[in-house]
C-alpha cells in the first residue's frame, strides 16, 4: 500500500516538519507538537540537545516547558502532544508529570523508547497518570527521516 489511507492531522504534519528542521541542525529528527483541549497550538519544538548542549532539550521536554509556560501551570490537563518518535523514558516520565491527555506518536523506536518498549514507563506501579496513546501516525514518513540521517552519520 503506498501513503496513508487518510490524511495526518495538522499537528503531526507540524511535527514532522519540525523533525525535519532538526536534522537539516544536525539534531536527531525529532519534532512535538502540544496541543490545548480545544486544538490551539500551544507548542511546537524539534529537539535541540547538541545546539542547546543539553541533554534535556528532546522535542517533548521543549514542547512542555513551552505549553506550561504559555498556560502558566505545571499541569497541561486536557492537552495532547504529537511527536515523531516514541518517547524516550524521561520524555514519557515528564508527559505523566504533565497530566497530558494524549499521547499521539509517529515512529516506535525499539532501542529508547520508554513507552512500549524499554522501561515502559506508563505500566510502572509508580506511573500515576497514564495518557491516552496512539502509535503510528506518520510512523513511514518520521521512520524515513530517521533512517536517512543515521544513513548519513554512518
């Protein structure tokens, strides 16, 4: 089957746009897009932890810090966030921390993610919020985008 059998949604597309911004920095191509309960775009980021020299600075952690600060709370209830890579488990602790509604990813990453893979961190007895997930939305095109620049790095 080629492409998707219905168009992505605009934060996604938004993402993916940001993920393809990072890696033309020479940043892992990863981009988050969050969301208020009524669709506005509170934040868009692509992760910046080479140019920021900051380990922290992944996609999701910019977008959250960014959307609390716009909100002026700790708390981001009723958002969702859109991102083109599984999160990581700090990114994953951070989105529970953050009480997001949901979860929306493009690309699973079997070697660091932290929410279906590794620490899994949503099915840990110590996780109290648990978003609601949905994997594979753009999963090709982010997938592509990670393959290339790994390709090239090789």
């Amino acid at each position: 089957m080629s492409g998707p059998m219905f168009p992505l949604p605009e934060p996604m597309r938004l993402a993916l746009e940001q993920a393809k911004a990072a890696a033309q920095r020479g940043e892992v191509p990863v981009g988050a897009v969050l969301t208020a309960p009524d669709g506005t775009v509170l934040a868009v980021a692509s992760n910046r932890t080479r140019e920021e020299k900051d380990p922290t600075a992944h996609a999701e952690m910019l977008a959250i810090r960014e959307a609390c600060r716009r909100l002026q709370s700790e708390r981001l209830v009723g958002c969702d966030l859109y991102v083109t890579l599984e999160p990581c488990p700090m990114c994953a602790q951070a989105i529970s921390f953050a009480r997001i509604r949901r979860l929306y990813f493009a690309a699973e990453d079997p070697k660091m993610g932290g929410v279906y893979h590794g620490a899994r961190i949503f099915s840990a007895p110590s996780c109290h919020h648990v978003p609601e997930i949905y994997e594979g939305i753009g999963a090709e095109e982010a997938s592509a985008l990670l393959r290339a620049f790994f390709a090239e790095r090789r």
